[in-house]
C-alpha cells in the first residue's frame, strides 16, 4: 500500500482533531457529524459514518469533496453546532467572533484540500459564497405582487377559460429567474412562490424573499415598516410609473431616480435594492428583498447573485464588505435596447448607497 501524500495525510489529521479534541468533552461520534453534515453535501438522509471515517483514516485517506470541507468549517466554527443533537447553525446568524472562526477555519481547510487535490498549502482557492443556498430546513417563500385588475392580462381573471394564475403576477420575469435558482441551490428544501394577498401568517416564518416595490404589494409594505431600514420608497409626482428611492444621511435627503431618454422616453437606468437581514418575524431565518422603481430594477437586483458570468464576483464584493452575511444595496440598473443588463458591484457608479459599513 502506498503511504497518503503528505498534504493528505494533514487534511485527514486535522478533521480528526476538531472532530475529537476541539470540544473535547461533546464526545462527537462519526455517526453523529455524518448525520450534521448529510444536507449540506446533498445527502437526504445523511453521510454514512464510514464516509467521514474515510476522511480521518492515516493509512489511506478519502478527499471529502469540496462542500463537505465547507461544512466542517461552518459545524466546527461555533460550539453552538452541538445543539441538543448536533446541526449546522446558519452562517447568517453567526456572531462577529463565530464569523471570524468560521472564515480563519474555512481558509485553513481549503488550503489544505487544494494541497491534497496537487495544488500548493499557499494558495488559497476563491471561497464561492452563495447568498441563495440555505443550510437549514427552510422553507423559502417568495412572494411577489399581485397586478391590479386594470394592469393584468385577460387571461388572469378565473372565469377566462384560457385562465393562467401567473398572469396575474407582477414582476414575473424577476420571480422565474430566483425561482430556479432557489431550488437549484436548494433541491431537499421546499421553495413556494406566492401572490401578496395569497400569504398566510405561517407563510412569513420562514426565509422570505420579497419580490417587488410598495404599489402592489402590502406584504413588502408591512415588512419594511417592521425592517426600519434606512432606504424608504415614495411616490414622485414627475414619476407616475414607479415609486423612487429615498435616502438620509447627516441630515441629507438624497432622491434616487431612473433615466429616461429625452428623445423616446424609453428607460434607460433603473434603480435597484438588493437587503439581506434576519427576518423580523423569525430571527432564525432570513428576509431579502430584491426591488427597484421600476420591474427592471427588481429583475436587475435578482440578476447580481443569479447570473453566472457575474454572480461569483458580485459575491467576493459583499463578502469584502459585510459582516454575518447582512447587507443592503442600492444600485444602478443599466437598460439597453430594452434589455436588463446585470449590475457589477465592482464597477465604479454601480453601488449607489450601501449599508451597514463593514468595520
């Protein structure tokens, strides 16, 4: 038999020590971190302990896959993971000093794995967040506007019997787009949509994602109120398509608006606003809105962690700028042709107000 490469060898030793001397006292079974960590890897019913016994071995060990490294970093950053039974605890409702464990410990592990694949121990491979892959057992409920009787499509009214409940929806493409995604990065957890005035109490106690501005739906109205966020929507009387942003700051009021051609009237730039935070009605879950003036806005503030040419870069840019996974952004949408074209935080005159500041 030949002996584990050295990178290996260190990769399997260090998984072994945080499983049995980190917590000494917690005892922590294979079984039983097999059984934390199985959703995380995309196993319904959990890892086997052989698995994660495969990972430890000194004679011949398994490389674990790259999201099973990533999941032993978010177990063993916060001794919370112990719970009654042992479970990841969401990365958003880690604290500042379980953050700053759980990245020195994901960086430590990836290093070592990119070793243990032929790299080097120096380089540090691009940790891939995303913002729409949830540990926890969900749901996920997205709830979107619900058009006005003289904006929606003949075929929304029930008694049409060409009758499509979608067409009653507003800001449709925006909710198709995160739909997918969703329960791509989410295939054990149930992902609903809904119309505002369909949501039940029960609807809201788990992660809500808000589709849309205040017009046509209360449901983004109300939580918003409860949010006390420091960007609020209003009417505009020079705007009578859309409600704009408004900002305040040191005493300053700052107006966001969208541009129009002065030659068609065509829109040209939206407005968008991206937030992330705990959600009001359950601290253990999370409440994002994606929104705008217009539906371009709302379908750009989706795109930014959606679109695989720019999603990867436009994560690194919120990891460099805030904390426990908390944020809000307020950015340029551009419109060419019609077209939405997906923000880049990292481009100059993108991020137009943001918050909170990353100390």
């Amino acid at each position: 038999m030949h002996p584990a490469p050295p990178a290996a060898l260190e990769l399997a030793l260090r998984l072994r020590y945080l499983r049995t001397d980190l917590w000494a006292d917690s005892k922590l079974t294979q079984a039983a971190l097999a059984k934390a960590l199985g959703k995380a890897v995309g196993k319904d019913k959990g890892l086997s302990p052989a698995t994660v016994a495969s990972w430890e071995s000194t004679t011949a060990p398994k490389l674990p896959p790259r999201e099973a490294v990533m999941a032993v970093a978010q177990f063993f950053a916060t001794q919370r993971s112990l719970g009654p039974e042992p479970e990841l605890v969401p990365i958003d409702s880690f604290a500042p000093e379980e953050e700053a464990a759980y990245k020195g410990l994901l960086e430590d592990l990836l290093r070592l794995h990119s070793a243990a694949r032929g790299g080097t121990a120096g380089e540090m491979p691009i940790v891939a967040r995303r913002s729409w892959h949830f540990s926890d057992d969900g749901p996920v409920t997205l709830v979107c506007p619900q058009l006005p009787k003289r904006e929606a499509s003949p075929f929304a009214d029930p008694g049409n019997p060409n009758y499509t409940h979608l067409a009653g929806f507003g800001d449709l493409d925006a909710m198709v787009e995160l739909h997918g995604h969703v329960r791509a990065d989410n295939p054990s957890m149930d992902v609903f949509f809904k119309a505002a005035p369909e949501v039940k109490a029960d609807d809201l106690s788990g992660h809500v994602v808000i589709i849309g501005g205040i017009a046509w739906n209360d449901v983004t109205r109300r939580l918003i109120d409860l949010s006390q966020l420091p960007v609020r929507q209003e009417e505009y009387s020079a705007l009578p398509t859309g409600e704009i942003f408004v900002t305040q700051v040191n005493d300053e009021t700052r107006k966001y608006l969208p541009v129009l051609s002065s030659e068609t009237g065509m829109l040209m730039e939206d407005v968008g606003l991206l937030v992330r935070m705990p959600n009001p009605l359950n601290s253990n879950r999370t409440l994002t809105m994606c929104n705008g003036i217009h539906s371009r806005g709302v379908l750009g503030s989706v795109r930014t962690l959606t679109d695989a040419r720019l999603r990867e870069s436009n994560e690194q840019y919120i990891a460099r700028n805030f904390s426990n996974n908390q944020f809000g952004i307020l950015m340029r949408v551009q419109v060419i042709a019609g077209e939405t074209l997906t923000p880049d935080f990292n481009t100059a005159g993108t991020v137009l107000y943001q918050w909170p500041v990353k100390a």
